[in-house]
C-alpha cells in the first residue's frame, strides 16, 4: 500500500515521533497508519499515549478588533502550562488577526504551522470555535476579554446600532459574567422551548399544584427562563434594578458572540 506526505504528517501529529521514524514506519506496515504506530510504539519511537486521545481543555481565547470588525478564536492545549507559552499565545493572537483580516475560513492558511507546533509542544492542539463580526455600516463594534493567568478565557464580541462605544463594552462585559444563550425570545429553538416548558410542568405538577392552574403556572414561570437565557431580558450585571433593554435606552444589540475556555 502506498502512503504521502500528508500520511506522514498525520503520523507525526499523532504519535510525536519524527518524520524519518514516521516513514520507516510507514513503509514497513504497507502504509497502514495504525500499524505503523503500534510499530513506533513497539520500537520506543511514539509518545506514551496517542495524542488524539487527549483531553485538550485549557488554551487560549484571542481576540482582535481592527476598525469595526471583531474576531475571536480558540485554540485549544492540554494543560495550561502550554496555554501559557507565549508560543501558544502569538500563535493563537495571529489566527485571531487572520480571521479579522479574511474572515472565517481563512484559518486554513496557517494549518501547516498549527501542525509544526503539534509536534514542536508535544501537545493535542486543536483550533475551537472561530468567531468574526462585521459592523454594518454607522454600527458599533465593541468587546470584552478576561484574562486569567496571562491569557484570554473569555472574550465577548457585540454589535450595536445606536448607542455608543462605552454602552457596547459595558454590554459586553455583562455577557461576560451573565452568559446569556440567545439575544431575545424569538432566537430560542422551538424544540428547546417547549422541553423547558415540559420540564416546568413535570416540576410544577411534582409540588402537588392543580391540574387545571398547569398552564397558568408554566407560563408564568417560563418568564424566569428568559431572564436566563435571553440577553436582552437579563438583570443588567451593574445594576439589576433594571434590564438589559432598559439600560440600551433607544440603542439595538444587532448580534452578540462568546466563547470561553478552561
């Protein structure tokens, strides 16, 4: 069986070994790829345990924002002592300023690289979500990064027509700390409604109340619901006397993006 370059390199992703010993072993299996890392394993050649099992959970969560666009990545490491590299975090800071430049897809272009530090950090690194906005034309574009430990975790893209630079980022810091899961009612899947409205009723019905005051009762305690979940019907995080939508004044959040880790 014959193998390529890029058979090559997937064996040296997965197993840390070099790319002589990947060939060798390639060419001694027929080009079987999990033949040959049992060989390299077999021969001390592979890492002790294949990369692709790992658990990557830490990593970092870069942001940029350049004239009204906003982009946020994730690239994702096995422990924090990688995500801390300042290796780790150029390269995470680079696809961030890519996507922003490109858009989305544009992450492709620095695969080759991602691969090279695979091997060079000897770590499961994968890229996670990939985030870009793009304020139409007369709207806000503002963010929001917490950093722990010298990197990002938690970064908040918001779009605003209306309003100002400032109300933007304080909305965005709200996100931050509120993680809202849709910007208003309308955005919530039906499917996901309707098993939260299933679940209020069996709890409801649990605590003994009447038959017939069922509906009344999940109607009314679906409204706890939104305030969890939808963005503009949150307590507003300064000051929860009021409402998101309250503190907007005439201002609109067109659209809002978070990604976390760790």
């Amino acid at each position: 069986m014959s193998f390529t370059a890029k058979d090559v390199q997937s064996l040296r992703q997965s197993t840390g070994a070099g790319m002589m010993d990947c060939k060798k072993a390639l060419e001694n299996n027929n080009g079987d790829i999990e033949e040959a890392k049992q060989w390299l394993r077999e021969k001390g050649l592979a890492a002790s345990a294949k990369r692709d099992d790992r658990d990557n959970n830490q990593g970092v969560v870069a942001l940029v924002i350049t004239n009204n666009v906003g982009a946020i990545v994730k690239l994702k490491s096995e422990t924090d002592f990688v995500a801390g590299s300042d290796q780790f975090k150029s390269e995470a800071q680079a696809l961030a300023e890519l996507v922003a430049a490109k858009g989305e897809a544009a992450v492709a272009e620095r695969s080759a690289i991602l691969d090279d530090l695979k091997i060079v950090l000897k770590e499961k690194i994968e890229l996670g979500e990939v985030v870009r906005i793009e304020a139409a034309a007369g709207n806000i574009v503002d963010s929001y990064q917490h950093i722990q430990g010298g990197r990002g975790v938690n970064a908040v893209l918001v779009e605003l027509e209306g309003g100002s630079v400032e109300l933007a980022h304080d909305i965005a810091v709200h996100i931050a700390f509120a993680r809202p899961k849709y910007l208003n009612r309308e955005e919530i899947p039906a499917d996901v409604l309707e098993k939260e409205k299933a679940t209020l009723e069996a709890i409801s019905r649990n605590e003994g109340k009447p038959e017939a005051s069922l509906a009344k009762i999940v109607e009314g305690r679906i409204n706890g619901f939104y305030k969890d979940v939808c963005l503009v019907e949150q307590p507003y995080a300064k000051d929860d006397k009021q409402s998101v939508t309250q503190i907007l004044g005439g201002a609109k959040i067109i659209r809002f993006a978070q990604v976390e880790i760790g």
